[in-house]
C-alpha cells in the first residue's frame, strides 16, 4: 500500500496571493508618488531658474543702456517713446524691453511679473503690491506662483529679487 501524504501542499493559497499583491500594490503606489514628487521638484526648479536668469538678463540690459538706467527704473508708456529712421530714444529702448521682459515672465512662469524698482527690503510685496519704497538699491524683482504650495503662509507666492550694482 502507498501512503498518501497530505503534507504536501501544491501552489499558493488564496490568502498568500492576496497578501502578496497587496504588498506589491502598496510599492508601486510609493513609486508613483516619488515620480509625481520628483516632477514637481523639478518644475519648481526650472521656475526658480527662469526666474533667475531673466532677473540677470534684465541686469544686463540696463547695463548695455546705461543711459535708459531711470527709463527702466520709471518706465513710461511705450506709446510716447518714439523711433525715427531707426534710431530709438532710451525711453523707447526701455519701453520695448520692459514689455519684452515682462510679456517672457508671463509665457514662462505661472503668474509670472516683474519690475524694476528702489527697495530697501526687496525680499517683500508681490505682483500687485511689489511693496517698493522708494529708498535703497535698484532692485529687479521677478514675481511667480507655485500651485503646489497654495496652502503654504505665502500662499504659493515665489520671489527672486536681484540687487543692480549702482
């Protein structure tokens, strides 16, 4: 006679198997959530980045026309700057510059805005209130929010403010 033995198991229970894909579940959960962290860590960034290199790339600018210097710190209404046979005056050199920087902060940052101002505390205001007093260095201030931190005590708000050398 052949002895059957019932210690054998073949297979995995039902149990095992529910255990196990919860365990593997739960894995890819975490993994998706370090991706979607990690892709907004990166946003955040490219924004601060964006930010820094147009506050620089306006430092330049004023720079290259150091004549425009109050233009830019006072801008004035780009109708009334003028260009005849090609030669621009500094108010209209800065006029379209100021525009030009200002219409890349909006394409390439959420809510994004920037001025050039006196400011003896540039690391305040925002984009409706850049809080400018008026003393101080020249400051260039460039303004964005960040959607992810809209609960935060700024309310999202983000700020880079650049001091010019004069």
């Amino acid at each position: 006679m052949k002895k059957r033995s019932s210690a054998r198991q073949h297979g995995f229970s039902l149990i095992e198997l529910s255990i196990a894909t919860a365990i593997f579940s739960l894995g890819l959960g975490s993994l998706s959530m370090m991706m979607i962290t990690a892709v907004h860590g990166t946003a955040e960034a490219r924004h601060h980045t964006v930010a820094t290199s147009q506050a620089e790339s306006m430092a330049e600018m004023i720079a290259m026309s150091s004549d425009a210097f109050g233009h830019y710190v006072f801008p004035v209404e780009e109708s009334s700057a003028s260009c005849s046979e090609g030669i621009c005056q500094s108010s209209a050199m800065a006029a379209g510059n100021m525009l030009f920087w200002q219409n890349h902060l909006r394409e390439e940052l959420p809510s994004g805005g920037g001025l050039i101002c006196r400011d003896s505390t540039p690391e305040d205001g925002n984009i409706d209130d850049p809080s400018c007093d008026g003393n101080g260095p020249v400051v260039i201030k460039v303004f964005w929010q960040e959607s992810r931190h809209d609960n935060s005590e700024d309310r999202g708000l983000r700020r880079i403010a650049s001091r010019l050398p004069w």
